[in-house]
C-alpha cells in the first residue's frame, strides 16, 4: 500500500484495478526514484499473473558465428570474418559442440549469430536440419527478427516463405533480439546499420501470422533516456495487441565493454530494478517478464524475481554475446543452483520448456 500524498497514487489506482497504463504514466513512473513504490506495484501485477511460480528451462546458447558485417555500435561482435577471436561452425561443428556438453533434460537450443557476408541461406537452413536431425526432442529458438529479415533477403524470398522454409527444417519460435531501442534518434547511434523498428515490428508480426511465437527485448542503460523505454514498452504493446505472439519480454541490460560505448559505465542496479518493475507495469498483454541473469547479474536478477520478473531463462550453457561484451555473471548455470536461488528468493520454481508448458517429472 502506498499513503494517499503520494505522487503515484492514481497510477497505482489504476494498476490495483488491473487497468492498461498510458504513455504519461509510463514516464513518470520511469522518473520516479521511489524504487520501492515501483517494486511493490509491479510485484502485485506478477503475482495476479503467476503467483509465486519462477520459470526456468534448461536450455543451451548456439551461436554459429560472430562475424556480423552490420557492424552495430552497440555489439562488441566482428564485423570482419579474418578478425581475432571470430568463429564461423559448420552444421557438424554446431552438432558437436551441442553434443559435448549436453544437460539432461535439455529443451530448447536458443541459436542466434552474426549476418555473415559470406555465408548463403542454405548454410542457416542446414544448421537447423543438422540440429533437429540429432536432436529431435530439442526445441529450436532460433534467429531474431533481424535475422528473418536478412535470411529472405539473402535467400531472395518474402519473409513469410523464408519463415515457412525455416520452419520445415526444424525451426520452432524465434528469440527477441534485435530489437535494441526503437527511437528513431537512439537507434540510428547505438546501431545505425540496423533494420529499422518499425520493420523489427512488422517481421515479428509476420512471425506471429505464421503461428510462430517469439520473445522481444529492450537494450537499455547506454544513451537513452526513461521516456525512450516508455515509448518502446508502448510499440511492442500495440504490436502485441495485432499480433499477439510474444510470450516473454526481456530487458537486456547494456555491457559496454569491446563496443563503440566503452566509456560509458553500463546501467547501475536502480535502472536495472526500475527498468524491470516499468516492463511489468506496461506491457499488459506480454504474459512474461524475464530477469536474464546473465546480463542483469545473478544478485540483480533474484532481486528482480520481487520487481515484477516471474521467469529467469534457463542454464544456458556457453553464452557468448555478453561475454564478448565484458559480462561476468558466468558461463551457466547448473540446475540446483537456479532452484536454489529462486527458492532463497521466497518463490517457487517451476521447470518450463520453451512454451511454458510446466514440466514436473523432466529431471
Ligand atoms: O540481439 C548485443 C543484445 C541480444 C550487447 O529471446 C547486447 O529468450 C547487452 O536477445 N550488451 C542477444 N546486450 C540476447 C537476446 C536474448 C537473450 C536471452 C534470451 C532471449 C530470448 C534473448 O543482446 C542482441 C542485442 O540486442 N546485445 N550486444 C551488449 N553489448
């Protein structure tokens, strides 16, 4: 509860009373710095949707390669495919590695790379034939909208034959990367060679029509400003309100280093528990929020599970987008520490597969 002086009361009226924010709520409660405040409102909205559940998957990262020649300033990819430290795996080498280190109870393979200058869209489609080939009970999340985009580019298709081509060699929903900010001004300094949000929009709207569902993201505490946050929660809610095929919004937290913003600090624990509690309370119709330990920190992140997050992604073994980026928090997770951790947090856990289907007896 929250004493009726404060600046916040109609907003937490209208959250009490399970009604849709708007665009000025949004700021101020992006300004607001009564962390607290925020918490508590995007909690009770967790709890009306999951309870004290806390998802989690086991999952493995499969990045193909690292060699992306769109260059964005934000990454701290290779855009030059000789550079030091790229990697380019075959389909047998994605097998491989899949195979080497495989957990039990795996259910989903979250694949995501660079746009290769070299490499032609059948080697993407056989990665995906080579993957659910050897491992058919895997789920594939794979290629963000940027990806689909660049795929029917390369592949000379529309997006919904590339999507249908994609599908029949294994692929299942897609990741929600990409997606960066969506201000227009933001975008064109943080990744100025990047498809534009309206389209990051439009292909994931093209993925929903094809029944497919996919995840979405926000890249923040760089250069932007709270009200930026507000104005992309309030696109990827009307998106959702066409579409309606995200399952989970993750908030990235921004690792600066090996990127064209080094010198920027990268977001404190505030902006991380801010950014998390305005998701929670924006997005509506996203069912949910996803505290993703390895780019908020693992201390971060079971904090977040009371700030309005209800899943935390999985076990992730060999995660490399945010280690190339100066991340710390780790390679993977095992499970007993994810269960742990949830339940330290004073919440349940529950095993999920890439849909949200509990899983009770898996492991
Ligand atoms: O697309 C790139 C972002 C994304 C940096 O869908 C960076 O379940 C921080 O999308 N600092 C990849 N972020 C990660 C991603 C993701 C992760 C976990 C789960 C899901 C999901 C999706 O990371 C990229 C880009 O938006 N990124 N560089 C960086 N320096």
């Amino acid at each position: 509860m929250i004493p009726a002086s404060h600046p916040l009361t109609d907003v937490a009226a209208k959250v009490h009373a399970g009604e849709r924010l708007s665009y000025d709520d949004g700021v101020r409660l992006a300004e607001s710095h009564d962390l607290p405040v925020l918490g508590h409102l995007a909690h009770v909205v967790r709890e009306r949707l999951h309870g004290d559940k806390v998802y989690f998957n086991i999952n493995r990262h499969i990045n193909p390669t690292n060699v992306c020649y769109v260059g964005c300033e934000l990454c701290a990819y290779a855009d030059d495919p000789n550079a030091e430290g790229t990697w380019s795996y075959s389909p047998e080498e994605c097998v491989e590695m899949a195979r080497r280190d495989f957990l039990p109870g795996t259910s989903e393979f979250h694949m995501v790379g660079g746009l290769h200058p070299r490499w032609k869209f059948p080697v993407y489609v056989d990665i995906l034939k080579a993957l659910k080939a050897a491992f058919p009970q895997v789920h594939l999340k794979a290629f963000t909208m940027v990806e689909i985009d660049f795929l029917a580019k390369i592949g000379k298709m529309s997006v919904p034959e590339c999507i249908q081509v994609l599908r029949d060699a294994g692929l299942d929903s897609c990741p929600g990367g990409g997606a960066e900010i969506f201000d227009e001004e933001v975008r064109e300094q943080i990744a100025s060679k990047k498809m534009s949000s309206d389209r990051w929009l439009e292909v994931a709207g093209l993925v929903h029509d094809a029944g497919l569902k996919s995840n979405c993201t926000m890249l923040f505490g760089h250069i932007e400003e709270p009200r930026h946050w507000v104005d992309h929660l309030v696109r990827l809610r009307e998106q959702q309100d066409r579409s309606g095929g995200f399952q989970c919004f993750i908030p990235l937290a921004f690792h600066p280093a090996g990127t064209k913003y080094a010198h920027l600090p990268g977001p404190d624990m505030t902006t991380k528990l801010k950014v998390i509690a305005l998701s929670r309370l924006m997005l509506d119709n996203i069912p949910h929020v996803k505290a993703y330990w390895v780019m908020l920190g693992r201390e971060v992140a079971q904090v977040a599970l009371r700030f309005g997050a209800n899943d935390l992604d999985g076990t992730i073994t060999d995660e490399r987008v945010t280690l190339a980026a100066g991340g710390s928090a780790g390679k993977g997770m095992s499970l007993d520490d994810i269960q742990a951790f949830i339940r330290k947090a004073g919440l349940t856990p529950v095993l999920r597969d890439t849909l949200y289907n509990e899983l009770t007896n898996a492991v």
